[in-house]
C-alpha cells in the first residue's frame, strides 16, 4: 500500500496513524502491522458504507410495504363499491 495515501504509516520501526502510535522491534514487523491495520480500516470503511446502502434499502422496502398496503385498502374499497 501506498503510504501516502493509507491511514496508518510507516516511520523506520515504528507505525503510526488514527491517533496512535505502535513501536515495533524491526521494520519487517512495522510493516506487516502497518498492512494489517490498514487492511482492517478499509474493512471497517466499506462496512460502513454498505451499511449506510443497506439502511437505504430497509426505508425503501418499509416505504413500498406501506404504499402496497394502501393500495390493498383502497382496491378493497373499490371492490366492495363494485359489488353493492
């Protein structure tokens, strides 16, 4: 990755970004964490943003369930104006 562009970076053994700071004991070991931890933040991102899709898709369904349901209602209406 990129570290310029990621979250947590790499300053000789030691990895640092989001507030904090994590001394390791050689640089094969900076970077491995450096990777995991950058890993993780990109999980936790695009987590988030399906989430926010999700939430989305959740209001749309509701939104749609209440519209059919007033449709029913109403085709029922009309039904039984039909028939009398």
């Amino acid at each position: 990755m990129d570290n310029e562009t990621t979250p947590y970076r790499i300053q000789g053994s030691r990895v640092y970004g989001n507030g904090q700071s994590f001394n390791c004991t050689n640089k094969v070991t900076a970077q491995d964490l450096c990777n995991t931890l950058n890993q993780y933040q990109k999980c936790t991102t695009e987590y988030e943003a399906i989430e926010k899709k999700l939430d989305r898709i959740q209001k749309t369904i509701i939104s749609l369930q209440m519209s059919t349901s007033i449709m029913s209602n109403e085709l029922q209406k009309l039904h039984e104006e039909v028939i009398q």
